[in-house]
C-alpha cells in the first residue's frame, strides 16, 4: 500500500467509526467549482531560477504549519497567517538568495523571526526554527530540486520520501505537508509528476470548516462549542476525527464532480478565504501539521 492508499483508508476507518463528526453525503451539492491550483505570485517566490524557487518552496513546506498560533501573529495587510509567512520568506529569499544546507543547519529562532518580522520569543519561530534545521539535515549537501528528482517523476514517492526523513512531515495517516510540497512543486512549475492525481486533499483545518459552514460536515454539540467559542482544540481524537471525515466526504466528493482530490482541495481552501466563511470560527489546534 501507497503513502496516499493508507492516508485514504484510515481516514475511512476514522470515519467510519467516528463519535464527534458526522458527513451529510446529501448536502454535497452544495460544494460548487472553484478556481484551478495556482501559487499567488504575490505572496511566493516563483520569479526565480528554477533551483532556487524549489528551494524556497521546500523551506516554505517545512514551516507550512502553526494555525493554531497564527492568531497571535504580527501580520502583513491584508494577510492570513499562511500568506504572512510565505511573502515574507520570498522577500527574504529574493533579496538574500535561499539558505544553503549549512545555513538551514544553523538557524536560530532569531534569525527566523527577523525574516519573518516576528517577535523572536514567539513559540512559533522556535519551532519554525527546528523544521529548518531538520531540512538542512535531511538535504545533507543536496538542493530541494535534486531531491525531488530522486522521486523518478512520484509525488507519491517524493511524499513518503520528506515523512520518512523529517519527523515534523510525518503527519501519519494524513501526511498534509508532505503532499502539498509535491503539489507546490508541481504548481510552480519546477518539477513533474506523474501520479500528482493520486493525491489526496491537505487536511488542514480550513477546509473542514469550509465543509462544516457548507453543511457537509456536522459536529457534536459540545465539539461545536469548543469551536464556536473559539478555544483551542488539543491534538488527538476530535480534531484528528475532523480532518479525517473531512478528506474521506472530500474522496467521494471529488468523485461526484470529476476531479482530483488536490483540485478540490483548492477549490474548498479558497472558498475559505470568503467572507461567509471567515465569520465563523474555525478549529485550532497547536500542531506542527498543519
């Protein structure tokens, strides 16, 4: 079994047996189309050499996580967490060129927060500084475009590759960032797979909620009270229960309307960033997942 075979069927099994979330597989119809997988040129590094923006966008991967602080993020205009840190990381990857292995290795709190114009004893940014390093020891001496070339054309592959050497990718039964770094890949133009289909969403939790507001997703009322109050969620059960059912409604959904889990998976993310879905709030847990 693939890394995606086993991502699908343990959210199935989480599903199945699950006691907090429940799937309405009759209010589908109302997810409608969205826009095709883009990166926004405006909060990515895409203008670059093509090693360099593979660079960037693994760097980007290895810190695309902290939901559940962004918060209590100092944030650009008109930015989400997400955006806050991907355009500052490509202003700095612009103006100073992409940290070598070496560099990576070396990186201190500090040093991330002042590239990300972040208070250094944030808790984020140390942690932020740790997925860095991690990279910079799983690269070795190699670049981010040499290690997905190693993946022989396999998102799949090139996936289970970064879960298996950083722990903070393996994300077990849904492995989120890992597979959106083959797809960021893939976006940008920088790298070809063959398989990019047989992804599945990135289960976060936006787009769960995006589900939950479109009635698709239902929670148990004191899950939902938890949510609407807007207190954190601790890792385990629950939230794992809403990632779960959200990526196994998103496979038959994805069916129903002919498209890749990863297209959708776009659509719904970007639904998210209206404003009838923003006036709710959404789960939040502190994880280095998603």
């Amino acid at each position: 079994m693939g890394l995606c075979d086993e991502v699908r069927a343990a959210c199935a099994r989480i599903a199945e047996s699950a006691r907090w979330v429940e799937i309405d597989f009759g209010a589908m119809e109302a997810v409608e189309p969205g826009p095709e997988p883009v990166l926004d040129p405006e909060h990515h590094y895409l203008d670059g050499p093509r090693e360099q923006v593979a660079d960037y966008l693994l760097a980007l991967d290895a810190i695309n996580f902290g939901s559940g602080w962004f918060a209590t993020l100092r944030k650009r205009p008109g930015c989400s967490g997400y955006y806050t840190v991907s355009s500052a990381l490509a202003d700095h990857y612009r103006a100073a060129g992409p940290w070598s292995p070496a560099e990576l290795r070396a990186l201190d709190a500090a040093t991330v927060a002042r590239v990300l114009g972040q208070d250094p004893d944030h808790e984020l940014m140390g942690i932020y500084a740790r997925a860095l390093r991690d990279l910079g020891a799983f690269l070795g001496e190699r670049s981010a475009l040499a290690v997905a070339d190693d993946a022989d054309g396999s998102a799949e592959r090139l996936a289970a590759t970064l879960a298996a050497g950083m722990e903070l990718f393996d994300d077990t039964g849904f492995y989120k960032r890992a597979q959106i770094t083959a797809n960021d890949l893939a976006l940008a133009g920088v790298a070809d797979f063959h398989d990019l289909d047989r992804l599945t969403i990135f289960a976060d939790n936006l787009v769960p909620h995006v589900l939950r507001v479109d009635g698709v997703l239902r929670y148990h009322p004191e899950l939902a009270r938890t949510i609407d109050a807007g207190d954190l969620l601790a890792p385990g059960e629950q939230e794992r229960e809403i990632r779960a059912c959200a990526l196994h409604a998103c496979e038959r959904l994805a069916r129903r309307l002919e498209v890749a889990p990863r297209t959708l998976d776009v659509w719904l993310w970007s639904r998210g960033q209206l404003p009838r879905y923003k006036a709710r709030p959404r789960h939040r847990t502190r994880t280095v997942f998603y």
